[in-house]
C-alpha cells in the first residue's frame, strides 16, 4: 500500500480520505469491473443479488434492458413480476387438520385425510354415530376417532344405553300387565255384544225381552198408583158479595 499527502489531500490505493476543515468524507474507490461494489470490490451490484426480489424460489436474472433491471423466472403454478401469485391448486393450507394434498391436474386436488377426518379439505370430523343406534332414546355424541351414548337416565347404562335398571324392569312389566288387563276386558265386553247382536237378530232370541217388560209393567204401575189431587167445585155456590149481603139482612132481622 502506498500513500501520499498533498496539502490537505490523503490517497491510498484502497480508499479515499478528503480532510477539509476537520470534516472527513469517505470516498470508496471504482471497481474495475461495473457489476462488483465494495471496498474489496466483492459484492455484486446487481438486484437480484443486493435485494433478491424474486420470490417461492424462483430464478432471478440481472437484465438492464427492463425497468426493474431484473427479470424474474416463475415456477410452474406461480405468476407476477416476482412471482408472488400463487394459482396452484395445492397450496400450505389447502388441506387442513395434517391431511396431505395431491394435484390431479392444473387446476384441481384431492385431499388425503388422516384417521377420524372427512371433506374435500379434511375441514369435518369423521361422524362415527351414522350406523350407530343407542337405544332408550339415547343420544350418540360423537368425538375424535370415537363416539358415546349419552343416556338420557341414570336408569339405563351400557355402551349404546341398551341395559336397564331393576326399577325400569319392574315398571315395565307393571305396565304391560296392566295393558293386557285392559285389552283382555275391552275384547271380553265386544265378544259379549257381539254375541247379543247375534242372538238376537240371526235367531230371534232377546234374553232381555223379559228384564224389558218387567220394567215396563213397574213403569205402568207406579204410574196408575200415582196419588190424586181432588178440588171440590160447587155449583151452586153463591158468590162473595152476595154472600155477605146475606149475612148482613140476617144480623139485621135478628
């Protein structure tokens, strides 16, 4: 390295130092070849490697001949200046909950689900309790890989609800013995007016008829028996004024 001073001026091979009125300005020297900067002249001056605009790792070309002085080389399913727009049909996102994403084509996708996962983007847990019946009116709840019953009473209990207690038991039976006691007397009453309507109009036989006219033979006599109430009338009754003109002319004569 040499240097050499004149006047207020120092130079050396590798910088530039100018002193003026105790203000140091830093002046880097050129580079022999346009396209490197620096002190060493080691860095490439070009934007795609200061800035690096490219993006989704696509190529980036130096190129003076465009207005951005660079020119972008997309991978396939990418597009923009920078390559920042992304139309592949499988992107990080597009199938959720760890499902994997397969492209068929340019445009479509198929999702492959992990276990207990459904749709065309893995969005729906798996609904286990669509061949599942819990009985007593249960309630299938479904979860991850799994589903439960949820038993509407502390009187059943089991993996689908389908065991009952004592008391459950004991009722039912109460009730069906009940059932079969009213069914067996609403078909004994039917059987026993069928009959009746049968006797009755096929052969000519009324075993009420006597039970009806012993009635109507109470009927007749409570009502000849009925006491009655007699008014005397006179005929010749004189009336009230009269009468007791009469009484008057009597008392008088007397």
């Amino acid at each position: 390295m040499t240097t050499s001073n004149t006047g207020t001026l120092q130079t050396t091979t590798a910088t530039q130092v100018l002193t003026e009125n105790s203000v140091s300005v830093f002046v880097p020297k050129s580079c022999n070849d346009s396209s490197y900067i620096g002190v060493d002249c080691n860095i490439l001056s070009g934007p795609c490697d200061m800035i690096k605009p490219c993006k989704n790792n696509s190529t980036c070309t130096n190129n003076n001949t465009v207005v951005h002085g660079y020119t972008c080389l997309c991978l396939s399913g990418f597009s923009g200046i920078q390559c920042e727009f992304d139309h592949r049909p499988c992107k990080i996102h597009t199938c959720f909950n760890h499902g994997v994403c397969n492209e068929t084509s340019d445009t479509s996708f198929h999702c492959i689900c992990n276990n207990g996962w459904q749709g065309i983007h893995c969005e729906s847990m798996t609904n286990y309790c669509l061949n599942i019946t819990c009985e007593n009116s249960a309630i299938c709840r479904r979860s991850l890989l799994n589903y439960t019953c949820e038993c509407l009473s502390e009187n059943y209990y089991g993996r689908h609800c389908e065991f009952s207690t004592t008391k459950i038991i004991i009722y039912k039976i109460v009730s069906k013995s009940f059932a079969y006691i009213a069914i067996i007397a609403m078909t004994i009453v039917a059987m026993f007016i069928i009959i009746m309507d049968i006797l009755t109009y096929c052969f000519a036989i009324d075993l009420t008829r006597e039970e009806r006219e012993r009635f109507r033979q109470e009927k007749r006599g409570r009502k000849w028996n009925r006491p009655v109430n007699q008014k005397l009338i006179y005929v010749n009754a004189l009336p009230e004024p009269l009468k007791a003109s009469i009484s008057t002319i009597e008392d008088t004569t007397i």
